[in-house]
C-alpha cells in the first residue's frame, strides 16, 4: 500500500511540470557549410578565400515560443528569440559573433490574438520587412549574400515595436509604431503599414514606413510586388525604395528592383533565381549600382533537413559598396557555398 502511494505522489509531482512546459516549444535552425568567395577587397588588391559558413541559407536561431489559450478564442502568445554562429558556437552573428547583440535579439514579444487578428509589444519584424518577404525571389533564404533584408533602411527589426495585425478572407494589414524612447525627441519614432492580399494565383505586397533619423529629418522606404504561380513555377517580382536627407541639400534613394523564379523538380528538389538590381542616387543623380545574379538548388533530405548548394554573382560600380557575409567585395565577385540545413 506504502508502495502505491509513493508511487501516486511522484507521478503526481512529475505531472505538474509536463503541464506547465506543455505549451512551451523550443525551437531553432543549424546550418553550416563551406564558401568559396572571390575578389574580397584586401588593402589596393583583392583575395580568394575559402571559409567553414555561418548561416549561408538559414540564419541560424533558437528560440523559445508559446501560447495559452484565454478562453471565447482569445490566446496569449510569446515568443523569444536569440541568434548563435553555428561555426564558432558564440552569441550573435559574425565570425566571432556579437554578444551585445542581446541575448533574444531577433524577437522578444508577447501580444494577444484571435482569430486572425493579433497585437504583439516588443522587438520583432517591421512591416515593411514582412512585405518585402513575400515577394523576395530567394524568399528570404540567403540573406546574408542577397541584399534585399540589408538594403531596407526602414529597418529588419525593432526594439520598442507595438504591431497590429488584421486578416480578413485572403488579405491582411499590418500596422507598427516604434517608439525612439529618446527624451525631448524624434530621433528613433518611426511607423509602418503594409498589406497582401491573394487573388487565386496572384499574391500582391507592399508597405510604407518612415522612421526619424533626427529630430528634423525622416527615412521613408516604400515597397511593392507581385507573386504569380503557374503549377510547379513561382515567379516573384517587386519593386522597393529608401529615400533619406543625410544634410542640407542631400537627398539620397537607394531603388532596388527584383525579380525571380522558383521551380519544384520533384517533392525533394527545389531549384531558384534570383536578380537583384540595386541603385544609389544623390539629388537625382545615379552614383553607382549593385547587381547581384544567384541560383541555388534546395534538396530536402526529409522536412527539417535540407542539403544545398549556391553560386552569386555580383557587378558594382561608382560608388556602390557590397558586403557579403561579412567581406567587403569589388566588381566581378563570385561565391559558391554548399552546405547542410537542420531545423529543430
């Protein structure tokens, strides 16, 4: 009898926990390869250099997320989320990676939702970020060699974000303020608002944002595109601009154009490419460009592990500067990674 009893109290104890974390999911990515990359600026010349990648398809993640369900379809949900270079196993990105990033510094928010509407405070994805992700023709895998996450000055991700999200039959809107927090000023405020909306095969996106990058001036950044599929192909095409006063007299956009196919060969093949045109302009007058040419094959060696091999291109002139993974690179430069992805 003694025996039983004991037994009842420790599965009654042990089952007190499995309640509490059952709705607590841990989470995250790992993806590590090996890049070649040519023409990386190095002093009056240029170097090759072969490197074990970081993140070259999926960056790398882990993350803590969870809901309760509050009863009539209201749920309380939270997310936090931190970033880790799988190369090294240091906080951060970068080849070192960057603790003072903070440890959840890819998303840290609890909100409200029901149904298909929601409200969420903390640090999380712009508005403008996630529209560009629609239409973006890698659909936002290898973003550390493409520049369509960089080149948004509206910004990837806010800290003090308050976001609303309204879905209504096919469509959906967005809205986020983020508050600057600086005494006295403007420097930091900024907002956003975006929609999508499906038309049987067409997907349309696009948002608006400015953020004050001082007390009297503002950075707007305004995108737009299109997604058409036709049976295995997805074509994905769109438009985007960032225009900022960085002085008196100096009125700076930075238009980039893109445009993509994805094809699916089989249930486990996956192939895409991708063209990103980038232009750099003062005052109406173009002062460089950024072309970059990608393609890549995705193959799913079951659903949380893909291996995939990449080859870029990039083309830069005038005044133009691109960076990828961490190299700044001059006109001509090629990469090729491959690489295994596992999700968790």
């Amino acid at each position: 009898m003694q025996k039983k009893l004991l037994t009842m109290a420790v599965a009654s104890a042990l089952a007190v926990p499995a309640v509490a974390f059952a709705q607590v999911t841990v989470y995250g990515t790992i993806d590590t390869g090996l890049r070649n990359q040519s023409k990386i600026i190095f002093g009056a010349g240029d170097e090759s250099e072969m490197i074990v990648t970081d993140g070259a398809r999926t960056t790398n993640r882990w993350g803590l997320k969870g809901s309760e369900d509050l009863g009539g379809g209201l749920m309380a949900n939270f997310t936090l989320e931190g970033q880790y270079s799988s190369d090294t196993g240091a906080l951060g990105s970068g080849p070192t990676g960057a603790t003072s990033q903070g440890l959840f510094q890819r998303k840290a928010i609890v909100g409200l939702s029901k149904g298909g509407n929601s409200v969420d405070l903390g640090r999380d994805y712009t508005v403008n970020f996630k529209a560009q992700g629609i239409y973006d023709p890698m659909s936002y895998t290898y973003t550390g060699i493409t520049p369509t996450a960089g080149r948004n000055v509206a910004g990837t991700r806010f800290s003090n974000l308050v976001t609303a999200g309204f879905r209504f039959g096919t469509g959906g809107i967005r809205v986020d303020y983020t508050m600057g927090e600086a005494v006295g000023l403007d420097t930091g405020d900024g907002f956003g608002v975006n929609g999508d909306f499906a038309f049987g095969p067409v997907t349309i996106a696009g948002a608006f944002s400015s953020v004050d990058t001082s007390n009297t001036t503002a950075t707007d950044t305004t995108n737009f595109g299109v997604v058409y599929k036709m049976g295995a192909f997805t074509f994905r095409g769109g438009w985007s601009n960032t225009n900022a006063e960085t002085g008196p007299g100096a009125d700076t956009d930075s238009p980039m154009f893109v445009l993509g196919v994805q094809y699916g060969f089989s249930p486990t093949l996956n192939g895409r490419v991708g063209y990103y045109n980038t232009k750099f302009e003062t005052n109406g007058v173009e002062t460089g460009t950024d072309k970059l040419f990608i393609v890549a094959l995705d193959y799913y060696l079951s659903k949380r592990t893909t291996a995939y091999v990449e080859f870029d291109r990039r083309n830069i002139d005038g005044t133009a500067t691109a960076t990828t993974m961490g190299n700044a690179l001059r006109d001509g430069a090629t990469g090729i990674s491959v690489g295994i992805a596992h999700s968790f």
